[in-house]
C-alpha cells in the first residue's frame, strides 16, 4: 500500500495540508488582522511615537531585595516570622495529614502554634495565614474548616 505512493506525491499531500491547516489557523484566530492588513487598514506595528519618552517618564522600580530592604526593621520581623509561621503551618499539617489525625487535633495543635505567633494576631497577614491554613489543611488532611473555625484559632 505505501509503496505505490511517491515521494513527490507524499511532499504535495503534506504541503496541501499544511497550507490548509495555516489558512485554518489564520482565518480562526486572526480574522480582524488580516482584514485590516488586506483592506490597508492599521498595519498591527505600533508607532515608534508612542514609546518614546523622556527621563522623567521612566518609572525605576526597585527590585524586590531593595524593596525588602527599605521596609522598616519592624515590618522586616513581622515578615520573617510570617515566613516562619506559615513554614510551621505546612510542616503541622503535612505530619498531620501523614499520621492520620482528626480534626480536632488538628486544630489543638494550631491553636498552640498560633499562639507563639500571638503577634501576628491583629496585623493585616491574617487573611492570608488563614487562607494557607484552609488550603493546606484540605490538601494534606482532607479536611475542610469553616471561616469560624478559622477565626477561633486566634
């Protein structure tokens, strides 16, 4: 059967249905840019006048160690003992998830973590604690806890 088709026969096959799928691909997603392109429309280049800016234009970012380091010393421990708090957090409910406990357990034994961690308390990482706790509660313990249940680890 594949022996009675030619190379040159095989070469035309692929290319007819390579320009096919292309025009397919083209007309699907690009519609409105070849129409403007046939009809002389808006090429799709931007014009070079609109990037073209002066210095005081250019928006320097800092880059993220600078910004950590222009935090004050205060706002740099509450970071760092949230990045300690939620390690704990992880490493809770992933031996915890490993060895099977209940909920109730679970929640005895967060109410303990957070409690060293009172500081944490009032201050605006609170939502996002919360939220490490629900997803990684229910990823490593299949277990779901309500936002009062949350709210009564604090």
């Amino acid at each position: 059967m594949f022996t009675e088709i030619s190379w040159g026969t095989y070469i035309t096959i692929v290319i007819v249905l390579l320009a096919v799928y292309y025009l397919f691909i083209g007309f699907r997603y690009y519609r409105r840019d070849l129409s403007q392109l046939i009809s002389g429309g808006k090429t799709g280049f931007p014009d070079k006048a609109k990037f073209t800016a002066s210095k005081s234009d250019v928006i320097i970012k800092p880059r993220p160690h600078e910004a950590f380091m222009q935090l004050s010393v205060e706002d740099q421990n509450l970071y760092q003992l949230l990045q300690s708090l939620s390690d704990e957090i992880q490493a809770l409910l992933g031996e915890a998830g490993n060895k099977r406990l209940n909920k109730d357990e679970i929640i005895t034994a967060l109410k303990i973590l957070i409690a060293k961690y009172s500081v944490l308390k009032n201050s605006s990482f609170r939502e996002s604690i919360q939220n490490l706790i629900q997803t990684e509660s229910e990823t490593n313990c299949s277990i779901h806890l309500s936002e009062k249940e949350l709210s009564e680890l604090w």
